[in-house]
C-alpha cells in the first residue's frame, strides 16, 4: 500500500511539471526569394518605392499561443523598416540608395510574451539603374594645331557611372551621327580626328563636339531605361607658324630607368613654325651625342633609346636635336637647334622640384604693368620644374592654382624638366585697381606613379600701376543755390572727380566751360566752384546758369559734368506805382484799380498787398489786398449818400494808398490816388462823357478818335467832289452855281466838326433841360446838309455868392448831358430865348468844362 502511494505521488509531481513548461516560440524558414518568414537570404531593390510591404515575418508557437513580432535597428543607422507587430507585415518607410548603403542589418524578433526570440538578419539592396553617367574633370577644353594628323588622339573623356553590372557600364559616342571630322572611341572615350578629316585654322578657330555617355541599361521602377549624359568638347584650332622654328620648353631633359625597354620614348621635343598664316612642316633629326644609343622620331620629335639600360655607358647623354622646316616644294628651310639631357636613373624617389636662377626654389615674385597684352609671356619669371627620377617616374603635370582664366601655363605636361612658362590669358582681369597683388600656386604632380608625388610654389605678381582709367565725377550733374546778395568769390558748390589711379595719374586738374561760367571760377585741385570776385549776380536779370565743369589727369583723359546754379532772389526791390499821383474815374457799382509791380524774381518777394492808409474822408472806400481793386463800401449806393457825407457836396476824394510786398524784410510805397464818382445814369444821358472819361488817362486815345473822324469826312468830301468832278466832265456842263459853291464847300467839314464837337463843350449845360434850336440850313443840289456854328450866348450876370461850409475839397465835375449831335429837322422851328439866369448857367458850366479838359489833356 505504501509502495503504490509513493507511486502515485511522483505520476502527480511529474504532470503538474509537464502542465507549468513553456517552449518558446520560433520563425518559419524560407527559401530563395521568398517573402514569408524569418527573412533569410532576402534581398530588395533599391527603386521599392516607400510605403510598400515587401516582406511578411511568420511564426508560430509551440503551445499555440499568440505571438507578436518586433524589428529593430542599430541606433547610428537609419530604421528603414516598420512593422505591424500583430501580423508581422513590414513596410519600407525610408528610400534605399544601393550606392549609398548596399545592405542593411535588422534585428527581428518574436514573442508570445513570455518568451522572446531574435535574429540577426541582413537585407542586401539589390542595384537599379537610377544613376546616370558622370562626366569627370569638366569643362574640357583642348588645343589642337591645325596641322594634327588624321586619326590622331586629341584628347580624351572620362565618365563614371555608380550602378553595377550593364547600368554601370559605360559607352561613348558623338551626338551628331554625321560628324565628318571628329570621332570617339566608345569604350574609351579617346577623341580623334576622323580618317581624311583636317583642321584649318583659317575657316573654323574652334569646335565644339559634344560627346554623349550612356550607360548599358537596366531596370527601374519595373521599366527598362537607359540613362545618359553629355559634354562639350571645346577644341581651340591653333595656327601653325612658319617662321624659324622655336621648341616649346626648352631646355630639354630626360630620364631612362634601369628597367626601360629598347625601343621607349624618353621624351619628346616640340618645335613649331612661329608663322600662323602658312606654317611648314618641321623634321627632326639627332646631330651629335647619341652614340647609337638613342633615335628621334622625325616627325613627332620623340626620342626612343634603343640599348638596354644595362648597355649604356654613360650615366649623362648630351643630345642636339635640330629641326628643320620642310618647304611646301619639299626643300628644307630654316633650322633651330636644341639641346637634350638625358640622364640615367633607376628609382622613382625624388618629387618634381621648382628650381630658380640660385637652385630650388618655392617662391618666386614677379612685378609687371597692369593689363599686359593677351598671349604675352611673363619673362620676369626665371622657373625651371624638374624631377630628377627618369622616364614615367618624372612625368608630371603642371597647372596654375589660383583665380581661373587669367594665366595658364606652358608646358601642361613635363617630362622630366621643364622650363615653365606663364602666359596671360584674360589682361583686362589683371587690374591693379581691384587687386594690387595676384597669388597663384604653381603645382606639379606626377602623373603615371603610385606614389604621386607632388610640389608646390608660390606665385606672386606685384602688379604696377599704369594710367588707364578715366576721371569720373561722383555725379552726373550738380545743383546748386546762392542768394544773388552773395559776394564776390562766394563758395557755391563743390565737385569731386575720382582717378583710381595712383600717383600723378591719379591727380584730377579741374576747370569749367560754356556759356554761364564767366561769372564763376573753380579750384583747379578741390574742385570748389565760387564767384568771380567781380561777380555781381542779379535773379531779375539771369535767374539761372548752367555749364559744364571737367576733370581731366595728367595725359588728358577726362570726363564731363552738368552744373545747375540758382540764384535765391533776395527782396531788393520796392513796389512801384506807375505814377504817384493817380487820377481815377470811379462809376457807382463799378471798382478803379490800382496797380503795383515789384521787380523781385520771385514769390513772396515780387507779391504786393495793398492798404488805404489815409482817406479823406474816411470810411468810404474798401481795397483788395491782393488786386487792388478799390470799392464804395456797401453802404454807399448813390450820389445822394456821397453828398450826406461830405460837406462840400462834391465826388472828388483823395485816398493814400500803401503797396506793400511780402518779402523779408518788407518794402513798401504810397501813392496818391484821386477818385472822380458819377453814377451810370450820368453816363448813359452823356456819351461823349463817358468817352472822355475813359480816355482821361489815355490823352493819345481821344485824339487818335478825333483824327479818325476827321480823316473820315475829308475823305468822304474828296470822294463826293471827285464823283460830282466826273459826272460834269462827261456832260460838258460847268454850272456857275455849282462852280461858287465847289468853292465854298471847303467850309464844311469844320462846320460838321464844329457841330459834332458843340455837344461836348455843352455838355454840362444838358444837365439842365435848356436846349438850343439849330439854325437855318442853306443847301443847294451840290454840296450835303452843313449846320452854322451856333449863336454866342449872351453874357451871363454875376453869379451870386454861395457861403463856405469848411475846407474846400478837391473836386471833380460830374456834368451829365447828351453827346448825341442834334438831328437836323425838316421845318426850321423858332429859336427859344432863355431867361438870364438860364443863360448864366449855361455859360458857367461851359467854362467849367472848357477849364476841366484842358487840365485833362
């Protein structure tokens, strides 16, 4: 019994410990290419667009619990990956970039949370055909001489393309398929000359081929593209000379190494015809000191050495490479020679070295004149680069390190040594102005080696100034204002004329010309401009002057600018009246004016105001201030108010006013004025008056309109007579009554005159009613109706004595009567006799008159 519960008891401990064991869950393997598991061999292209589901982790747990899965990344790399931790899909979140990262690690996880499980996995990016050619080392620019033969390499395009396999492969070929005179090799990209094609300097100085790389193609967001660039060749023809030959970076040294075959260039000599009309063909040719050891290409100028360099038995060979032009008969022309060094080394342990005149060197200065003519050879500078290694181990290049596009250097590529030749390149660049000192790197680097050696020297152009650049004003044109008051040698303005040039080029002389300046002088150094110091500016007379001031260096370059000068006109004037005592006709209703004119140029000072400054008496008339223009106040409507004010009963009134302008300070005249007041009735029943009145200022008008009609009936009598004078011709016929009275016709006119005038020297008898019959007319058939002076008035009585109120006034007739000649009646009526008082009053006013216009005219 004991035995079985002891049984019993171990068969429980053992089920409770197999109920309580968790296993822990795990991924499913995949296989190649799959995208369901634990991401095993998976791989992604590198164009999957963002947002996508590429792959799906899958797992289970042994109990059949849920699981849950986790991706995670290393914290210095980008999480690419999101995924849902439910059903394991992932999704791409960040864009791949194969050239850029071609795999990335992941850790993966699965849990089913009491266990966790993870992988390390890596997700190689598969390439796309997303990256286009590359061009290296643009722009390229080449020199070709024109006399390059056909198929010759010109030079050579490089492009790189980042993809794999056939998208990063990489094929050249020219744009334009019908290119008769250039070709590219299209798994090099070495440019030539096309068979048969030649350059000519004279009809085309420079091409331009375009070459176009494209790649093999590929895959990309599931099309097939094919990606491509292009590049401009520029090739610059150069002309050949044909003058004696000259050798391009003389002298020449050359190296052969221990291990250079027979049969290697060592280096190679260029000579060239200096004529660039119609260069000549040039031959080369060792003349001494090779020993059978070396040879010249004839045509190229390359010289081979033909022994081993075990065999040779000097450690320096001198050679004298002459050249010869070749005629275009074919007979040999000028020659040149050169010599050659060649030395024989065996390690490549020595860096190309800059040598000057005293040995090496790093440093080396140079002072020249700004702008020197493009294409010319800075001979200040003494530079030879050598490397003293021997054959491709002293091949270097040479460029200039610096501001771009102002010297290139000659050669571009050195063999061993090489005497270094600067060019400029852009003169209008090299100014002293914008940079007194140009610094330029003058490196060399090997070319062929591992090792690349490389030196550098400094390049310093001390630039000298030169005069080329003109004076310039700092305006195009100056103003300027003076009071006209201004004293002789005022400072009126001054101008100032930059020369960027230094030294006495940069010394500006000034001075003025044309019409205006005479009044005006100008410092020759500091440009102030002032009066001359018997200047005597007036703005009435010339308010304005203009000319021109100049500024001109030392070698007569110069420029030009305006100058406007204005005078402020100063209140120099007084008004003025046209006369200081005025006499004015003043009709009811109606105003007189007076006027004042200022000389002054300008407002305020040449604006006048007026004032009454005194009336006699007072508070009758009102005065624009700004016109002038004199009024009755409004309380004054007739004659009859005029005569309540005053005494004497009279309409003469003297006023005092005061023309006053607005300048500062203020100047200011008076002026009499005497006013004369009728009323229109007056005027309207006395025509003639009224015209005397408005003639009394203008004497000259009223005679003028007297002669007139004068001159009108003289000419009506002449053309009646003439007429009369013909009509009796023809007829034969001289009347005697008409002979007498021809005779006495000459009368007439005055009689008419008379007549016409009568009205005017009784017209202040019209004011009364008293009127005066004409007399009988005589008329015969020759000669118009004529009226007889009028009979004398009989002497008046004393007038009687009217007693005095006061102080007499200045006075001034308002006799009203007709101006109308009296019309002729048809019966002659009789003659009315006044009685003596009417008579004397008659007779008084006509003397009044008389007296009235001789003091008027």
């Amino acid at each position: 019994m004991r035995r079985c519960r002891w049984a019993a008891l171990v068969l429980g401990l053992l089920r409770l410990g197999l109920a309580q064991a968790n296993f822990a869950p795990y991924f499913y393997d995949n296989g190649v290419g799959s995208t369901n598991g634990n991401m095993a061999l998976f791989s992604l292209p590198e164009d999957t667009p963002v947002g996508s589901h590429v792959y799906t982790l899958n797992g289970t747990d042994p109990e059949g619990d849920p699981v849950s899965y986790h991706i995670s990344f290393d914290p210095s790399t980008r999480s690419v990956f999101s995924i849902d931790p439910n059903f394991g899909n992932i999704t791409l979140v960040e864009e791949l970039d194969r050239e850029r990262e071609d795999e990335i690690e992941a850790i993966i996880s699965i849990s089913d949370s009491l266990n966790l499980v993870a992988e390390k996995v890596v997700i190689l990016v598969t390439d796309a055909n997303d990256e286009a050619p590359r061009f290296i080392k643009e722009p390229y620019v080449v020199l070709v001489p024109e006399d390059t033969p056909a198929g010759s390499s010109i030079f050579k395009v490089h492009a790189v393309d980042k993809d794999t396999g056939s998208g990063g492969s990489v094929t050249y070929f020219l744009q334009s398929l019908h290119s008769t005179q250039f070709a590219v090799d299209r798994h090099s990209g070495v440019l030539r000359l096309q068979a048969g094609a030649t350059l000519d300097y004279e009809k085309s100085r420079t091409h331009y081929v375009t070459v176009v790389a494209k790649d093999g193609g590929g895959r990309l967001r599931g099309a097939d593209v094919v990606l491509s660039a292009t590049a401009t060749v520029t090739v610059n023809v150069e002309d050949v000379q044909d003058t004696a030959p000259v050798f391009v970076g003389a002298p020449y040294y050359g190296y052969v190494y221990e291990d250079t075959l027979p049969g290697s260039e060592v280096l190679k000599v260029v000579a060239m015809d200096g004529d660039r009309g119609q260069p000549h063909r040039v031959l080369y040719s060792l003349v001494n000191g090779s020993d059978g050891a070396f040879e010249i290409n004839e045509t190229s100028g390359a010289i081979s050495v033909m022994q081993s360099p075990a065999q040779l038995q000097r450690e320096v060979y001198e050679l004298h490479v002459q050249v010869t032009e070749v005629s275009s008969v074919g007979s040999p022309a000028a020659q040149a020679m050169v010599p050659v060094t060649i030395r024989i080394v065996d390690l490549n342990n020595h860096p190309p070295t800059f040598y000057g005149e005293s040995g090496p060197q790093n440093r080396f200065e140079l002072s020249t004149n700004e702008h020197p003519p493009q294409g010319e050879i800075l001979r200040g500078l003494k530079i030879t680069v050598n490397d003293s290694d021997q054959g491709a181990n002293a091949k270097f290049n040479l460029r200039l390190v610096g501001p771009g596009g102002i010297f290139r250097v000659v050669p571009q590529t050195v063999l061993n040594e090489a005497q270094v030749t600067i060019i400029v390149e852009n003169s209008a660049a090299i100014d002293f102005e914008k940079s007194k000192v140009l610094t330029f790197k003058l490196l060399a680097i090997e070319v062929n080696t591992p090792e690349k050696f490389s030196s550098t020297a400094d390049v310093v152009i001390q630039l000298l100034d030169t005069n080329d650049n003109v004076p310039k004003f700092t305006s195009h044109y100056y103003i300027a204002r003076i009071p006209e008051n201004a004293p002789g040698g005022s400072n009126v303005v001054a101008v100032t004329a930059m020369d960027p040039d230094t030294g006495p080029w940069g010394e500006v002389k000034y001075s003025i010309y044309g019409t205006g300046a005479e009044l005006f002088m100008i410092h020759p150094s500091t440009g102030l401009i002032y009066t001359q110091p018997w200047a005597s500016l007036d703005a009435e007379a010339t308010a304005r002057y203009n000319f021109y001031v100049k500024a001109e260096d030392v070698e007569g370059k110069y420029s030009l600018a305006e100058v406007f000068i204005t005078l402020l006109d100063v209140n120099d004037h007084y008004p003025r009246f046209k006369k200081s005592v005025q006499k004015e006709m003043m009709v009811l209703g109606a105003p007189v004016k007076i006027e004042a004119t200022d000389e002054d140029a300008e407002e305020p000072n040449n604006l006048v105001d007026y004032s009454i400054t005194r009336a006699e008496p007072a508070n009758v008339f009102d005065i624009d201030a700004h016109t002038g223009e004199i009024w009755l106040k409004n309380s004054i409507r007739s004659l009859d108010a005029l005569h309540n004010i005053t005494h004497s009963g009279d309409c003469t009134w003297s006023l005092e006013v005061q023309a006053k302008d607005r300048g500062s300070p203020s100047f200011s005249t008076t002026a009499l004025l005497k006013i004369d007041i009728t009323d229109t009735e007056t005027l309207a029943r006395s025509p003639m008056a009224a015209f005397l009145i408005h003639t009394k200022d203008n004497p000259m008008k009223a005679v003028g309109v007297l002669a007139g009609i004068m001159a009108t009936i003289v000419a009506i009598t002449v053309l009646i007579s003439t007429a009369t004078f013909w009509r009796n011709k023809k007829s034969n016929k001289v009347l005697p009554v008409r002979r007498v009275l021809r005779k006495r016709s000459s009368p007439a006119p005055r009689a008419v005159r008379m007549e016409w005038l009568k009205p005017r020297r009784a017209k202040a008898a019209t004011k009364f009613v008293l009127k005066e019959d004409p007399p009988n007319e005589n008329c015969n058939n020759n000669s118009p109706e004529s009226s007889l002076p009028p009979r004398a008035p009989a002497l008046p009585p004393p007038p009687s004595t009217v007693p005095s109120t006061g102080t007499a006034h200045w006075t001034v007739p308002t006799v009203s009567g007709s101006l109308t000649p009296q019309q002729h009646q048809l019966s002659p009526k009789p003659q009315t006799v006044g009685s003596p008082t009417r008579a004397t009053l008659v007779s008084e006013l006509k003397q009044k008159f008389e007296k009235h216009n001789k003091a008027y005219f």
